[in-house]
C-alpha cells in the first residue's frame, strides 16, 4: 500500500516524496511514513484524493482518518500501518519532519520492493512449515493406532 501511495504522489507531480522506515523502538503506531509536498493548496489536496482513490480501488482500504484535507497546507492520512504526510513546500521546510525522526532510514521505492518481497516470502514459509509438521504429527499418530493390536475380549479369549 506504501508503494502505491507514492506512485500515487508521482502520478500527481508531487515533489521530493520519501519513504521513512521508522524505528520500531522510537515509534510503536506506525511502520512508515510517506512525506512528500506539493506547490500549492489544489495540487496537496488533488495527491490526498489520488491517494485514497488509489488504495480504495486496489485494497478495499480508507484512511483511519484524515486531517487538514480543506486547508491543503498539511495533509496527514492515517492508514494505520503508515501515514502520509502532504505538506505545501514551505510548510515541510517549517516543520521539518524528516529532522525529527533521525532514527528512521529513508528507504527509496525499489529498496521497499525487495524488502517486502523477502518479508512475504518468509511470511508465506512459516506457515508451510507448521502445515508438515501437523502433516507430519498426523501420519505418525495414524501409524501408532494401526499398529496396536486389537483388545480381545473374555468371550474371544474362551
């Protein structure tokens, strides 16, 4: 959803966007942060809509919630695994908050893909694994019931 955020912020001109990989440490609510301005009032508010038709259209996902969207100066959508930041140029040079998340690692969009591929990779492992070995822990279970002998009762023993 990251990804297609920012082709989202590129399909609309926006400017210097960056994708911030935050320290889970520093910052528990959220996994990344997606910055990125635009020149004036119009253009902020046409890369929120663009964003949310975006990921409404691919995902089936809104924004928890959305702030600013009628001023246009600073755009903040929530999507809870990440928050996009739209800031008017100035204002992003004002607040700056690139310089106050100094723990968190600019990551550029192919290094995100890469990254997220290897993630879903061992994430889609796991749980291969734990269907052998239940797989495995049946068989074995299977085995042991069909070894046992049968019980005898008194009258066959007669």
């Amino acid at each position: 959803m990251v990804l297609a955020a920012a082709e989202a912020c590129e399909d609309k001109k926006a400017e210097d966007t960056r994708i911030l990989e935050l320290d889970a440490v520093d910052a528990g609510f959220t996994d990344f942060f997606l910055i990125t301005s635009g020149s004036n009032e119009r253009q902020t508010q046409a890369i929120a809509d663009e964003i949310e038709i975006r990921l409404k259209k691919d995902f089936q996902t809104y924004p928890n919630s959305v702030e600013g969207r009628r001023q246009g100066e600073w755009i903040l959508m929530d999507y809870v695994d990440f928050v996009v930041h739209i800031f008017l140029t100035e204002k992003r040079a004002y607040y700056d908050i690139e310089r106050l998340r100094k723990s968190a690692q600019t990551v550029d969009q192919k290094q995100l893909k890469t990254m997220l591929v290897k993630k879903t990779a061992v994430a889609r492992a796991k749980p291969a694994k734990k269907a052998v070995k239940k797989t495995v822990a049946k068989k074995a279970a299977k085995k042991a019931v069909t070894r046992r002998k049968p019980a005898i009762s008194k009258a066959e023993k007669r």
